[in-house]
C-alpha cells in the first residue's frame, strides 16, 4: 500500500535542488545584512555590568554630545506596555515580563540603554558616556535557591502578567508550572518488581547560528513601518511590535529575507521592538545586529534541566511507573518558560506504554542569560533523563534495551493518555498513532552499527569502545492552534506564484512547498515560484517552529492547488466543451475525449478571451493532530580512561518521518540536528563566574563542531505513510537533536562502566567519575 | 581619500578605503561583495572567507590595505545564477547548501583546497574546511559535495 502510493509521485519524494539555491551558493544579495537602505543609522545597545540592579538614574546627555549621535533611547523614552518577546500565536502562554527598556536590569547582558549613530563605531563609542547610577541588588543564579523564601524577586515589576489564566508567581520567581496525573503512581511504584530512582542536570546551550540576530527598520514612502528582519516568526513580530509600541498592526510591515539559521534563536521577538522604537524616534532607517558575543549573552539559550526520574518496572519488562519532576531555569525573562516544560513531558512521555504517569514541573526566573525555543523544544533535556535512565533499567531487569524498546513503544492504532493530559500550556489532544516505522527504525539502526557484536565486546586498555542508543519521537505542529495557508496564482505562461507565510529559516520549507504544489498542479517544480514570509503580500502563517511547516503548511499548500486545479480543470471544461470530471492532467496537459489543451493555453484563455478572469485561490489549514516523527539513535564512542577524553567513533540515526518530500534536505535536516546533538554533549557549554558573567562568548571557548570533529555520521530515512500529512510526510526537524545526550551517555557507560548524569560530558567530568569508580 | 588598487574577481579596481584600518570584510561588503559574510569578526567561524592570491583569509581579520595590487576572490567572481561553476553546483546537487550562510565560505575554502590538491582524501577535506562553521549541515553533505565538486574537475580535465 505505501510503496504503491510513493511510487506514483512525481516531484515530492524527489531530491530537488533548493529553490534558493542558485541564489545563496553564488552569495546574492539574500539576508537582511545585503540591503542596503539610503541613510541608514546604526544601533547598538549599552548592557548591563550587573546580575541585578534597578537604575537609580540614567543620564543620556554626554553621549548625545558626540558627534553622529542621533538618540539615546533609555527606559523614560519607550512606552511601558509589558509583552513577551516569545513568537507564538495570541494569547501568548508566556508571561508578560519584558519591556523594550525597563528601570531594572536583571542578568549580565541585559539592555539598559540604546544608541542611534551614523556609524557603529559612533555608536559604541558613545555607549561609554551614558552615565548610570545603579543601585546593586542580591542576585540568585541556582534555580533551587530561587524557588525558596527570602530568595532575591527577579520581577518584582507590578505589571508583569500572563495574557491566560496561568499559574504565574512572580513573587516567589515561578515563571510556570504544570502538572499532570494518569493512573495511580504509588500504586505503579508498589506493583514494580525494580524501582529506579535518578536525578540528571542538563546545561545552558546556545544556538550559535552563524547569522546572529539582525533587524532593519525603515519607513515607506506612504510612512508605514518597515521590518527587515532575521526571524522564524514574521506575522507573531508584527503583531508584538504592534502591542510593545502601541502602534497599528496596520501599519507595520514584516519581511523576512533569506536568514542565516535560526534553530529557535529567532522564534523570539529580540530585537524588532527596540529597533522599531529607535527609528520611530529618529524617523530613519536603522539596523541593529548584535555580535558573536551578544548573541551568547543578550540572546537566548536552551533551558537548562535539573530533572528527578523515577519509574517502576516488572520482571517482564511491563512499565508501572514512570514519575517525572523537573525544575527548569528560564533565566530572567519567561520566554517558552511553560510551553517548553510542557514538552519535556508531552515529547517524551507517550514514546512507552505505562498506566501510571506522574508529571510535574516548576519553570524558575534566575538572574542568568535567558532561555527561549531551541530546537527540541524541552524534549532534549527530558529524553537525556529518560534515555539514560531506560538504559540503566533494561541493565536491571536484564534485557537487551533494543529488544525492550519494541516490546514497550507505542504503535500505529494505539494511542498515550498523556496526549489527551498535556498539550502546549494547556491540556493536550487526544489522538491515536497513524504511522510509526520505530520498529524499523530499531532493526536497521541496530544493523547499521554492528549493535550486539559491539554492545558485547570486551573493553580493555587506555581507550575503550562502547556503544549506547535511545528511541524517540518528536510531534509535528501544534494541534488546535497553529495554522498556516497558502495562495496560488497562475500567470500566463503556465507557471504559478505560490504565496505563503510559512517561513525558510534554511530548512528548504520553500523548496518542499513547492514540491507539493507541482506534485498537486501536476507540474515540475521549476514552475513554481515561491515568495514567502512577507506579511504585507503572504497569507499567514504561525511561522518555523514546533516542527511544523511540512505537516500543516504543505496541507495548507496541497488544499490550495486542489482548488486550482479545479478551476484550471473547469476552463479546460469550457475550452474543449466537455465536462471536467472526464479531463485528466499529465504534465501540465489537460486531456479530454476530443482533444487536449496546455496550461499555457487555460491560461491565456482564463486571462484574456472569455469569462475572463484570475485563476487564484487560497487556503488554510490547522492540525487536528500531532503525529510523532519516530527514530532510533545508536552512538560508538571511544572513551580514553587517561584523559577523560570522550570521541564518538559512528552515530547512526534512523527516522521515520513518513514521506520524505525532498530526501536530501530531509537527510540535511537530521544530520544538522544530530551534530549540534552531539557538540553539545561533548564541548558546548556556558561558563559563569561568581556574578553571573559568561566568560566564554566565543567560539574559541564555546566550541561547536567543525569538519575537523565530525564521526561518521550515517541517517537512514525509514519511509512509512502518514494519512494525515501531506503526501504522508510528517516532521524532521528536531527529532534529531534528543538522541546524542543519552546515546552518548549510554555507549560512555558501555565503554567504562560509568553512569554520567550530568551533560556535558567534558574529560574532566568523565575522568572524576572515572577516577570515583576506580577505573584503570 | 585613501585609495587601494586590488583585482577582485579578475576586474582590476581602484576603490575607496574607509581608513587605513578597515578589514577587508567592511570593504568588500561596503562595495557591494555582499556575498562575503559577517558572522563573529574574530576568526573563528569561516563566514568572511574570500581568497587572497589564492589563498583563503578571513576577512574579518585581514586588513583591506593589505589587498592593494593583490588577487581577490570573492564567491561573485565564482559564478551566478544561470552559470554556475561546478564547486557551486556540486554544493547544490548534494544538499550541502542550508541556509546559505556559511555557504560563500565554504565554497571559497573548496575551492583553494582543489586548486592546490584536486584529489583530496576525505581526511584533507576535513582539514581544509576546519575554519568555516555550518550549523546547519552537520557537515555530511558539504563534505559530500567536495567530493562531487573533485570528481567533476576530474571529469572536465
């Protein structure tokens, strides 16, 4: 059934070059920094010195001495609406605790002032003679010392609020919290002939996409406001502009160029309102782009975890418990603070049958860096507690954990309560599992790396060799509420302009939404002309995150060329003078009983001989559910026992995500996310002094993978058909990103016989606990 | 105004530097080589790289001044859309090219590594692009598309 349906594609489940291809790999003019606008002044932002403090005064006036100097924006000059700088849909589930500037600064690196100059240099130089009159408060940076009483109140601002009814204790620093009960956890534990009980911390992260933040303001000829900007989130930066400024989302414009990866960094609203703010002041086009080591400290993180893991197990391997608490640390604003901890359970949770699931979460404001969406989206942090932890149990009940994860994962038919119990900052949507090939999965990934002859060998000497695995799933889009559409027009020549807010942070969602709508139109590709992501000229879309612009997007296109092709089908009818339901297309041909005609030729006829008029026609679509995207992910590590020094050997990652639209970009998207995976388990880490100051903003010393570390990566596409996805395809993107924590975490264990619980797993880490054990 | 005499992408120019300290990245940008990318101006990450006789520099550390009467490669001067060369294609036809970003860089770093060794190991590939981060690839294609782009030299010889 699924091979047949596969085969009769034409253009999807085809490697097509990217639609931006030509124009990127010869370095046209594509990203926000390649336009240049006439008269353009130059940001930059004076950050704060200290972990806390309120400004007791600010003085601009020596910095509007300088020559070049336009303005000095400090908090008296923005208005004093709260908003969230998170880019999800409205009503946001983050708090609203952010201000374009505020009379407190409450991390390293947090903004206190802005300049406009007619140069950079200008307007550093003038950052050092605004004068500021801190008053210096108690900062708290450990999230379980900020949770308790008498712990420093990072927002002790009266107007933070959530635009939900959630619970929010700004008072105490709880920035969110969920719960969640199914079945009888104590009477799980009780039934459970093993109990493990573990706790695993997981570490700050940074995007380190090479493109760092940047934002271009302008105003047209007609005065309406201009945004060039480097974001996941077009239509979600208009509408928050619009409430942090006070101004008509009418009159606000969003486009979003080609941009230089994203990963969750530009799911946020960073930057866009203080630029606005500083050209609405100075009626002139500004940019703002922050350095490599602005992007480290004054951008966003991934959340780091302390995580509490219990579950039940019986000697046949049956699942009675599984009890997870986490404590999460937002850093000092709430971005994602409820929505990613909400994942951590909801991306993880239903990947194994057990009646009794008990979760628990508490998201804490520190006096650190701020976190926000990161590819993975809090299922990374959970499934390094959970992956781990499977593997330390099957050791217990004494099961190969390969075996164990197809006797206890989820199926096609079946379905979890815990996707009915948890959804995105609410309770979640029922549904049951349409297609799954984890099975498949399991069986060639195991294959692929050589799994029980390596798993059983013996380990000896200086380095030694292990290997680990982990399954996992990921969802594709947010049900109930993402949405996204599409509009397609036909000009003359037979070519189409497919017009969609769905947003090409890299990913090729431009090229795969082209590829579904030729496939839909019955034309090549090459027919098709995308612009996407302009909220002036495209329908909308929630825009790049949640794994989402295949699954609902691509719908969103494919619904919208049936309608075409309809209308096409129906001049056509009129042309040949039979009726449409006897036309069949090939090729662009439309064939009836007495002749056929091209596309070319509806179209000219459409456009200018009779019953004239556009052939065009739009159409949204939102999700009604989430199919996991499943994989398996198997690590070779060697460990040297001298030096701690951990290198993976090989990683394999086998994936279902249903029908691969476009198999190479698709491959692309999980061998990006399996590196960064990997980086980050081995190398990538924040380092604080004793104030709250990142002392490693670089990557010299926050090091990400080059060629020079890169294993032998190998992906293997496990093709299944998802009836509800376009074409059968489901979601890629993040799935990859879990699996290097807690497959790396594993093989290091089946190498030298020690557990890590903690990432990164850094030599001087991995040799402590090497020395703890008394390995030699 | 200080002027500086360089050959970029083969055209023999005489161009305006901004002072006598302007990088060689600021000045190729500001004259419209906007291929050449800005990504953290301390070296480290490979965005800025352009070829100097011949030899790949990052931008962000390279004075302009330097240039005067030297042999500057941009990704411009590779090919463009429509007329390609086969580096630039062979990036294409693996999917080497995410975001793009990166992309210029690498190109240019393939292309001193094959113009000095147009059969490189796997192991020399690894070396040669050392300097230019992707975050978005995980490296396998564009080491992939190195090796197409080595083959395809091969071919056309």
């Amino acid at each position: 059934m699924m091979d047949e349906k596969i085969k009769k594609f034409q253009e999807v489940n085809v490697s097509k070059i990217k639609v931006d291809g030509p124009a990127l790999v010869s370095g046209q003019p594509s990203f926000v920094a390649d336009f240049f606008v006439p008269n353009m002044l130059w940001a930059k932002v004076l950050w704060s010195p200290y972990a806390h403090a309120r400004i007791k005064n600010i003085d601009p006036r020596p910095a509007l001495k300088i020559p070049g100097v336009k303005a000095v924006l400090t908090y008296k000059d923005v208005p004093r609406i709260p908003f969230t700088t998170a880019g999800q849909g409205y009503p946001e589930p983050s708090p609203y605790d952010s201000f374009i500037l505020d009379n407190k600064v409450r991390f390293v690196g947090d903004r206190v002032a802005a300049v406009v100059a007619e140069t950079e240099e200008i307007a550093e130089e003038a950052l050092k003679y605004i004068k500021v009159d801190y008053e210096i408060l108690p900062a708290v940076f450990d999230p379980r010392e900020a949770i308790k009483p008498g712990a420093p109140i990072i927002h002790d601002e009266k107007e933070a609020t959530t635009a939900l009814p959630l619970k929010y204790e700004p008072q105490r620093n709880l920035c969110a919290h969920v719960d969640m009960q199914v079945g009888d956890i104590e009477k799980g534990l009780k039934d459970a002939d093993f109990v493990l009980e573990r706790e695993y911390d997981i570490h700050y992260g940074n995007h380190a996409m090479i493109e760092p933040h940047i934002t271009t303001v302008y105003f047209d000829s007609n005065g309406r406001m201009v945004i060039v900007t480097s974001t996941q989130v077009p239509f979600h930066v208009r509408r928050i502009v619009a409430r942090a400024l006070n101004i008509a989302v009418q009159n606000i414009r969003v486009i979003k160029p080609r941009i230089g990866g994203g990963f969750g960094g530009k799911q946020e609203v960073l930057i866009e309102p203080l630029v606005a703010a500083l050209a609405w002041k100075v009626r002139q086009p500004v940019c703002l782009k922050y350095s490599r080591a602005e992007e480290f400290v004054s951008g966003r993180c991934r959340h780091p975890q302390l995580i509490k893991l219990r579950t039940g197990v019986k000697k046949d391997g049956t699942i009675t418990a599984i009890d997870m608490k986490i404590l999460m640390n937002n850093g000092a604003y709430g971005a994602h603070a409820l929505t990613i901890i909400c994942n951590s359970g909801s991306k993880v949770l239903p990947l194994v049958h057990s009646e009794n699931i008990s979760f628990w979460g508490d998201t804490v404001y520190t006096n650190l860096p701020v976190c926000g969406a990161y590819r993975g989206y809090g299922a990374t942090e959970a499934y390094f507690a959970f992956g781990v932890q499977m593997d330390e149990m099957a050791e217990k009940i004494g099961i190969d954990i390969v075996e164990w994860y197809k006797k206890i994962h989820i199926r096609e038919g079946e379905t979890s309560p815990v996707f009915a119990a948890l959804g995105e900052g609410r309770a979640g949507v029922e549904q049951k599992i349409t297609s799954c090939g984890l099975d498949k999965c399991l069986e060639l990934g195991a294959k692929e790396i050589n799994w029980s002859e390596k798993r059983n060998q013996k380990k000896t000497g200086r380095f030694r060799r292990g290997v680990g695995m982990v399954a996992l799933m990921q969802g594709s889009a947010i049900p109930e509420i993402d949405m996204g559409s599409a509009t397609i027009k036909m000009n003359e020549d037979g070519s189409f302009n497919l017009l969609i807010g769905a947003t090409d942070l890299g990913t090729g969602s431009d090229t795969i939404l082209a590829q579904i709508a030729a496939e839909t139109l019955g034309v090549p590709t090459e027919k098709i002309i995308v612009t996407s992501s302009d909220t002036d000229l495209t329908p909308f879309d929630v825009g790049a995150y949640a794994s989402s612009t295949t699954y609902l997007s691509g719908q969103a296109v494919l619904k919208t060329a049936q309608k075409v092709k309809q209308q096409i089908l129906n001049v056509a009818a009129e042309m040949l003078n039979e009726p449409a339901e006897n036309l069949t297309i090939e090729n662009g041909i439309i064939y009836g009983k007495s002749g056929k005609v091209t596309y070319q030729e509806v179209a000219l006829f459409s456009l200018y001989e009779k019953n004239q008029f556009q052939i065009v026609a739009s159409d949204s679509h939102i999700v009604h559910k989430s199919p996991p995207p499943f994989s398996a992910h198997f690590a070779e590590v060697e460990v040297d026992i001298l030096t701690g020094k951990v290198k993976v050997i090989k990683y394999v990652a086998a994936v279902d995500c249903g029908t691969a639209i476009n198999p190479r970009l698709a491959e692309g998207q999980n061998e990006g996310a399996v590196l960064n995976g990997i980086s980050y388990a081995l190398t990538e880490r924040y380092i604080f002094n004793e104030r709250g100051k990142m002392l490693n903003p670089n990557f010299d010393y926050y090091k990400i993978f080059s060629t020079a570390d890169l294993p032998e990566i190998k992906t293997i596409l496990v093709p299944t058909y998802e009836p509800t996805g376009p074409y059968g395809a489901k979601s890629i993107s993040e799935v990859g990103i879990n699996g290097p924590c807690p497959a790396i975490a594993n093989a290091i264990y089946n190498a030298i016989g020690v557990r890590l619980y903690q990432t990164p797993f850094i030599p001087d880490k991995v040799l402590e606990a090497i020395k703890k054990a008394g390995i030699k | 105004m200080l002027k500086i005499r360089p050959i970029i992408n083969g055209e023999k120019k005489e161009l305006d530097l901004k002072d006598p300290l302007e990088t060689l990245l600021d000045f190729l940008r500001r004259h419209h080589y906007v291929g050449v990318k800005e990504g953290c101006r301390q070296g480290q990450c490979g965005a800025c790289t352009v070829l100097v006789d011949g030899r790949p520099v990052n931008s962000c550390l390279y004075l302009a001044i330097r240039t005067d009467g030297k042999e500057i490669t941009t990704i411009e001067g590779l090919g463009r859309p429509g007329n390609l060369n086969f580096i630039q294609q062979a990036f294409l036809e693996t999917g080497a090219v995410q975001c793009g970003y990166c992309t210029p860089g690498m190109v240019l770093s393939t292309r001193a590594l094959l113009d000095k060794n147009p059969r490189p190991t796997e192991e020399e590939i690894k070396i040669a692009l050392d300097g230019n981060l992707c975050r978005c690839t995980g490296y396998v294609k564009i080491i992939e598309a190195v090796k197409l782009a080595a083959q395809k030299l091969k071919n056309k010889k």
